[in-house]
C-alpha cells in the first residue's frame, strides 16, 4: 500500500450563550504521498485538508444559519 498522509479533523459549533454544542462532525481524508520527503507530506496532507474544508464550508454554513433561526 503506497504512503498516504491522513488528516482527521472533529469540528464543533458551540452557542456561545448557552455552551451547548449544537452540531459536531467527523472528517477523515488520505492523499497518497507522491514524493517521499517533508515537502511530499506537507503536498498530500494540503490536498486532503482542502477536500475537508470544501465539503465542511457549506455544512457549516447550513448549521449557523439553521441555529441563528
């Protein structure tokens, strides 16, 4: 199985007045390593990290504006 490097990533939105978290979600992404070196791993771990903020991005958004009614 070729190197991969691996973000896992738990966000969690909180209200501020009250402390209750009121959504909470789990992303695992893996990019393999095209280049065995730091510079390899900092290249595959910056794809993986990107796919979890553009899926994260509208879900965030759809939970604030889902709470803020």
């Amino acid at each position: 199985m070729p190197e991969a490097g691996r973000v896992e990533l738990q966000l969690q939105l909180q209200d501020p007045r009250s402390g209750l978290m009121f959504w909470s979600k789990r992303y695992v992404e893996s990019e393999p390593i095209a280049q065995r070196s730091p510079e390899g791993l900092a290249v595959a771990l910056s794809a993986a990290m990107q796919r979890i903020v553009a899926s994260s991005a509208p879900e965030l958004a759809s939970a604030m504006q889902s709470h803020a009614e």
